[in-house]
C-alpha cells in the first residue's frame, strides 16, 4: 500500500515517473537538435572569405540555424 499524497495529477510516486519520462524526451530532444547543429557548421573559406554553412551551401547562418536560434 502507498502511503504517497495524491495530487491533481496522481500521487508523487506517479508524478516521479512522469518527471522521468518527461526528462528523457527532453534529453532526447536536445540530442536531436544538437546533430542538426552539427550539421550546419559555419564555414569561412579563403578569399573572398564568405560566410557559409557547410551542409546546406547557404550564407551564414543559413536558415536552419536561425530557426534553432528562435529567428526565423
């Protein structure tokens, strides 16, 4: 028998998993966004020295980047 304190949303030994869960999607989530980064490296050939991402081709930061940075 639990002697846990149930809450609107279960008791606590409920509440723990849901924390568990919810922090694994989240770690999960960040991996995800981080191989994406990692993709789009920044780049600075030699002369002209433009600017570009190295996956996508585009003037740096390409869109990609701008929208994990909460732009665009």
């Amino acid at each position: 028998m639990s002697l846990a304190k149930p809450t609107p949303y279960g008791n606590a030994e409920d509440l723990a998993m849901i924390n568990r869960s919810l922090v694994a999607q989240l770690r999960k989530e960040r991996a995800t966004i981080q191989r994406v980064r990692d993709l789009h490296e920044h780049r600075a050939p030699e002369p002209p020295f433009v600017e570009y991402c190295e996956h996508c081709g585009a003037d740096w930061p390409c869109q990609t980047v701008r929208v994990l940075d909460g732009g665009e």
